[in-house]
C-alpha cells in the first residue's frame, strides 16, 4: 500500500463550488505539506504543518485553506474555486527528525480542473 | 526569498547521450536534494547533498554540491529512455526557511531510443 495517498485523483468542477483535497500518510511523519505544480514553475508551497496544532501558510495560500485533523490527515480546500487554481496538487510528509534537509516524500496527486 | 533557478527547462537527447543538468542560486543551502517525477505520479527522491564539493553517484547519475553551498548539478552518463521523466532540484535550510523546501522550476528530460 502507498504510503501517502490522495482524494480524489481526478476532480473537474466549476467556478465558486468549494472543494476539499485530502491526504492521507500512514509513514508516521509529524510534516505535512500541500504543493501545487503548474508547467515551468515546479512546486509552489500553498500550506504545511509540523504537527496537529501548527499550521502555516507557503507563498501561495491566498484562495486556499487546510484543515490538520489527524497526524495522518490533512486536507486542503478551495472555498470558491476559480479556473486559474486549476493545476496538480501534491500533499507530501517529511520526519520532525530529518531536520533542515527535510527529505520529503509525496502522494500521487490530484489534478483539479476548475471550468 | 530564495530561489532556484534550474537549467534547461527541457533536454531532448538520443539514447547514449550524456547530459547535465544545473541549479543555481545566490542562496546558500543546508542541502540540495534531487527529485525526479513521472507522469500521473508525485516526485520521488532520487539523492540528497549536503556538504560542499560533495559528489554522490547513483549508477549512471553523478551528484555535485558546489563548493559554496550555492548551487548543484546532475549529470547523467549515456542516458536510457528509462531516464525520461522530470527532474527537480530541492533546497533546504534553516531560518525563517526551516522544514521548508525552496524547488527549481524543473528539467523535461526525454531520451529518445
């Protein structure tokens, strides 16, 4: 079994419906992140967190939410979707023990369609 | 805020061929690590450097962190269409940058049979 999974792997809605992307880890890392990717600009970072109470923002976090419900568990949410946020989006974990070089490992993605 | 730029964005080759790929920054880094990355799948990491000048070799892939901390590349001996996926550069370090990873923009790399 993966060791980080997502839902959905495919979504296609439509402007100003909310969506929820969920991540899933059972490696036991305390760092979650939510990545988007976009052709030619490799990962932007839109939320992490060190643990069930510590939630950040990344560079991109305008448009988005997240929710850390478990240490497996985090969710990110459009609350109002617009055709721009339409991209892949990448959960990933990290060990609180790997320190700054912060080796990361990532789910499979979700492509999101915003029309 | 730190940035990586990595070079070229895309790298179309012929099996056999050798290549390198490049990530530069005027940001020093704890680390740099490598990723590569398959269509309908997430990055996977292939190496992480960590000490200046270091190389690390990973059968047909050669790793260097430059002397200061600034830079990094991946050079590939007589490239495989296996080898044919997306290329990332990773940097980590500490500060207000702590259990964060700043991402080069990514290298396309196809090898043609």
């Amino acid at each position: 079994d993966a060791d980080v999974t997502q839902t959905p792997r495919n979504r296609i809605t439509k402007t100003g419906k909310r969506i929820m992307l969920e991540c899933s880890q059972t490696k036991g890392h305390d760092r979650m992140y939510w990545y988007r990717q976009d052709p030619g600009l490799g990962l932007r970072l839109i939320y992490y967190s060190f643990d069930v109470k510590d939630i950040n923002k990344g560079e991109i976090s305008d448009g988005y939410s997240v929710s850390r419900q478990a240490q497996a568990k985090f969710s990110l949410s459009l609350e109002s979707a617009i055709p721009n946020q339409t991209a892949l989006y990448f959960c990933a974990t990290s060990d609180l023990w790997a320190g700054t070089y912060n080796e990361q490992f990532f789910g499979p993605g979700t492509r999101l369609t915003v029309l | 805020t730190q940035l990586l730029e990595q070079s070229p964005q895309f790298l179309s080759i012929q099996e056999g061929e050798n290549l390198t790929v490049y990530c530069n920054s005027s940001s020093v880094f704890s680390s740099l690590q490598w990723y590569r990355q398959e269509p309908g799948e997430g990055p996977v990491l292939l190496v992480t450097v960590v000490t200046g000048g270091e190389v690390k070799k990973l059968k047909r892939l050669t790793f260097q962190f430059g002397d200061a901390r600034k830079d990094s590349s991946l050079h590939i001996t007589a490239a495989q269409p296996g080898d044919t996926g997306l290329y990332l550069c990773a940097g980590a370090a500490g500060g207000t940058s702590y259990g964060k990873l700043t991402f080069g923009q990514g290298t396309i790399l196809t090898v043609h049979p």
